[in-house]
C-alpha cells in the first residue's frame, strides 16, 4: 500500500469539499433557474395557460443555444461576465456562473418534459374548479411532476459534477483539478485513479439516491 | 336554470376548419338530470364544456341564473366556476394527493380555512360512501372509487350545477349502476341541477329527467326521456333506443309478422301510470278479437313505459276506428305495423 503515500490527503480532501461546494450551489441555483424557465416554456407553449408564442420561441431559441455551446467554450465566454461578478478567474466561485449558465437551460429541458408528462385531465379539472394559473402550477404541475423534478434533478448533478472536472482543468480547484493537475501533468497515477474513484463514487451514490427518492415519492 | 343560446363552436386547426357545435338551444332547469346523449364526435364534450367556459363559444350565449357568463371577467368566472362542479371519463384525480386530500383540493382553491375544511371532507367522504379510504392515493382505489371521489371533490364547494361528462363510461355495469344512484340520490338531497353527457341510454334512462340527442353539432331531438322512448322521432334518437333491450320496433315487427302473417298488428305504447284496464275496455267497446303477442316495460325515471304488440285477427275499419280511439283517449300511442 505503498502508492498511499504519494497521495496528500488534505489536499485530496480540500478537493473534494470544493467539488462539493461547487456542484451543490451550482445546482442549487440551476433547479431555481431551471424550473422558473422550464415553467415559462410549458406555460406559453399552444396548449399552455398563458399561450404566448412569441416568448415560447425566444426562450426555447435561448435554451437552444445554451445547450448547443460546449462547456468549455461557454467558460470561456463567460470569462468578463465572471469577473465582474464574483472578481477572479480561479478558485471554485469562478466556476459558479458557467456552471449554472451552463446546467440551467439542461434542467429546464428536463423539467418542460416532466410537466408535459403531467395528465391534462387534471390541469382541466383545476380549471374547472376555477383554479388560478398560479394555483395550477403551484398546486397541480409542481406536485403531479415532482417524482420527475426530482430525478431530472439528479441527472443534472452528476452533469455537474464532470463539469466541475472540465471546469477544474481551467483552475477552479475540486477534484478534477487535482486529477489533472496532479494526476495527469506531474504523473502522480495515486492521486488521478483516487481522485477518478471518490468522483464516480459520488456519482454513483446520487443516483443510487434518486432511484431511492423515486421509489418513495412517486405515488401512480 | 342554464340557458344555451345559439351556441356555434368552430375550431380552427392548421388543415380545415371543424364546426364541433352548429347552433344550440337548450334550456335546463334547476334540479333536473338532463341528459345529452350522442355519438362520439358529436360535440357533446364541446357543449359541456361551454358551459363552464372551459371552451369559449365562437357565438351565443350561455346564461346561468340570469347570468350571462361569458360577459364575466376573469376573477368573476373563476369564482363562478366553483359553483359548478364536474366530473370526467377518467376522474382526472391528483397522484400525489390521497382521497381526503383531493377532496381538500378545491376548498384550497376557494381559500376555504383548513378547519372548515377537514369537516367539508369528512362530510364528503361520508356521502360518497368511502369512509376508511381517506389515507389511501388514486392508485390504490377500484374505478368506480376513483369516481366517488371525483364526485365527492366536484360537491366540495357546494356547487348548484353538477356537469358529468361521460362520467360513467370507463366503469362496468354494476359500478355504473351504483354511480348512478349515487348520482340520483345527490340529486335529490342536495338538489342539484345535473347535466349528464352519455353515449350510452341505459344512463340516460336509469337517471335522466329529459334528454336532448346530439348529432353532427346539432340538437335532433329533445324531451322527457319517457315521451322520446315511447316515440322516438329523429332516426338517431332510434338507434339510440334500440340499444335498449325490447325497444327494436323494426325486428319485433319482423319477428311477430312471420309468426301472423294474416291480421293486423297493433303497437300500443303507455307512458302514464293509471291502474286502469285500458286494453281490456278498449277491446270491449270495439267487439275486436285482440291477442297480445308481446309485452314489455321500460322504467325510466321519469316513469315506466309499457309496450303492447297487439294481433287482431279480422275486422272492419270502423271497429279499428273505434278501438284506437279509445286507446288513444286514455293516453296512449298507437301504431299500426
Ligand atoms: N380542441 C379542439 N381542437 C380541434 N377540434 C376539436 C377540439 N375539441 C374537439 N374537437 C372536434 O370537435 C368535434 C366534437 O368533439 P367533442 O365535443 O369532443 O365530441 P363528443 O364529446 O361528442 O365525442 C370532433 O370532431 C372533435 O375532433
Ligand atoms: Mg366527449
């Protein structure tokens, strides 16, 4: 167990709390951003609550675009739009705003066809009940969808994840840094494989959690 | 009182235009089960939906309580909408909420204060008849539960216009039949006004006080469902009735002119509910010789109807005169076949 020793385990652990760090508020802000866009573009589209379809297209045409530009460009992109706001180019902060610009548009997809899924039969009968939109979407798209919500949630954070990896190699730290960095660059075969397993055990406990989520809340 | 007033439906869609309602009256009073019977596609579903305006007319006007509701402004519609409950093919219940909780579900919507909520529920769950059932969801319940608790959510607010569209069309005969009742006693209780949508008479006869048959858009035929049993007029409001066990004049014709082939045959139809032999004096007056050959009676809710195949065997036109006047005099239809 010699190989052990190549490894420097607080530098192996500051990676790891910052790929936390950076996937969690990073999916944070994409499922708030997700669902408000997600819901605009189920709310406008022709058989929506509020048809309008001149803000259906625009923002289906920004989706679009967002999710068509590789990752790795959008970060570069993004590099002005970053500094102003957080005031660096390194360390896990930066990584924020291309990660959430990047996963948002994702998730919105996600939660646009979870609300398509929901029975229209329902959203009727709330009409018919003289439901506001907001109740609607409040009290029937929101819950009837949840189940989906929830493991579209999941597929984004492990997108995260290896984007946190990608967002490493231009110096925001985590675990893919250091897998980069330290592992591939300087050789160091100990820190690229352990940094590669705590990254895909991650990975795999979030959807081992969403299929256990699913399970429970799902009621059909 | 509901007050449909040349109502027009044209839905235009990419390719062609589709006129789902081509001008409808109708008038439907308070605390009657009228029913709409029709053939799919006949825009029975566009008409009924119209009436809560979850479809908005392309012409007309619908009138609820002197009330013309599509003058109503958003807010206005939304609570008037309360007032009319509705109940669907498919239940259309929420998931992810149990019975007592669905049954919440519009009394959240009227901002109904939580307590006075839970009694509403229990109220509800009691009249449908799901007690022990409250913790259970959709999945877990038989169809006809699932339309008891669609019931029991469309009554939640106390509404005065209950609107069925094909409520009972995706449960069997014996849950349909006990919906019904459920439907009948609701009805009578609370009285409320129903508005039936069907494709099936067994519904329409078991329940219904009057009946309007859709066809192609249109109204064909309206009345007490007794009066349209025993007379159908309109060739779809037939076809209808034959559905209905014993009802196919044309094959009894058929059947009973191989089996007499000399002699007339007489069909007499009795809506009223009298005690009184009237065949039998009829017979008396005339000095015919009358065989019944079949005989049948319908019970609609509105009351039975009788039917008589009668064979006469010789006589003049005089005696005929004479024998279906008698008939006709104490109420009922003649035909002669
Ligand atoms: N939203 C809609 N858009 C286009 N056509 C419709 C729409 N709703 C109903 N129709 C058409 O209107 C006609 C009547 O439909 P409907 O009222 O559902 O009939 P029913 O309930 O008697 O079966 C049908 O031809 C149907 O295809
Ligand atoms: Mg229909």
């Amino acid at each position: 167990m010699s190989w052990l020793n190549d490894i420097n385990w607080d530098q192996m652990f500051t990676a790891f709390i910052e790929t936390i760090y950076m996937s969690s508020v990073s999916l944070f802000f994409t499922i708030i951003f997700g669902l408000i866009i997600g819901i605009l573009l189920f709310v406008t589209n022709s058989q929506g609550l509020i048809v309008n379809k001149f803000l259906n297209k625009i923002t289906d045409l920004i989706v679009n675009i967002l999710r068509a530009v590789p990752f790795i460009i959008l970060m570069i992109i993004l590099i002005p739009f970053t500094q102003a706001l957080v005031g660096s180019m390194l360390g896990a902060s930066a990584a924020l705003p291309s990660l959430i610009f990047a996963a948002s548009p994702f998730y919105a997809r996600l939660c646009c066809i979870a609300f398509m899924e929901v029975d229209k039969g329902t959203i009727e009968a709330s009409k018919a009940m003289g439901a506001s939109n907001w109740q609607i979407i409040t009290k029937v798209l929101l819950p009837e969808s949840f189940p989906a919500l929830v493991s579209g949630a999941c597929v984004t954070a492990i997108s995260l994840i290896s984007y946190t990896a990608m967002a490493g190699a231009i110096g925001s730290g985590g675990l893919g840094n250091l897998a980069y960095q330290y592992g591939f660059v300087r050789r160091n075969d100990a820190i690229l494989y352990t940094a590669t397993a705590i990254i895909t055990l991650i990975v795999l406990g979030l959807q081992w959690l969403s299929d256990y989520l699913a399970a429970k809340i799902d009621k059909r | 009182m509901i007050e449909l007033i040349d109502i027009v439906k044209t839905f235009n869609t990419k390719k062609s235009q589709i006129k789902a309602v081509r001008g409808v009256n109708l008038s439907i009073n308070d605390g009657e089960i009228f029913g709409i019977i029709g053939y799919s596609g006949a825009g029975k579903s566009t008409l009924i939906r119209i009436i809560n305006q979850l479809e908005k007319q392309t012409s007309g006007q619908v009138i609820i309580d002197g009330q013309d509701i599509s003058k109503l402004d958003h807010k206005e519609l939304l609570k008037s909408r309360q007032k009319i409950g509705m109940i669907f093919q498919h239940f259309n219940l929420l998931w992810s909420r149990t019975v007592a909780q669905n049954i919440e579900f519009p009394l959240e919507i009227a901002h109904v204060e939580k307590n006075i909520r839970q009694e509403k529920v229990k109220e509800l769950i009691k009249m449908v008849g799901l007690e022990g059932r409250e913790n259970a969801y959709p999945s877990e319940l038989s169809g006809g539960q699932k339309q008891r608790v669609g019931i029991a959510r469309a009554l939640a607010n106390d509404p005065k216009i209950l609107l069925c569209d094909e409520a009972t069309s995706a449960l069997d005969p014996e849950t349909t039949d006990a919906i019904l009742q459920l439907l009948a006693k609701i009805n009578k209780e609370l009285n409320i006004t129903i508005v039936m949508i069907t494709h099936q008479m067994e519904v329409v006869q078991k329940i219904c006080n009057r009946l309007a048959v859709m066809d192609d858009g249109k109204i064909v035929e309206q009345g007490l469902v007794k009066d349209i049993f025993a007379s159908p007029q309109n060739s779809t409001t037939k076809r209808f009735i034959q559905t209905i066990n014993g009802t196919d004049v044309e094959k009894t014709r058929q059947e009973l002119k191989k089996l007499y082939p000399y002699g007339q045959l007489v069909r007499v139809s009795f809506t009223n509910n009298s005690d009184e032999p009237i065949i039998a004096r009829a017979i008396k007056k005339c000095n015919l010789e009358v065989s019944i050959v079949n005989a049948h009676i319908n019970h609609t809710s509105s009351g039975p109807l009788g039917v008589t195949y009668l064979h006469v065997s010789d006589g003049d036109d005089a005696q005929y005169e004479i024998f279906i006047k008698a008939l006709e005099e104490k109420g009922a239809k003649v035909e002669i076949l």
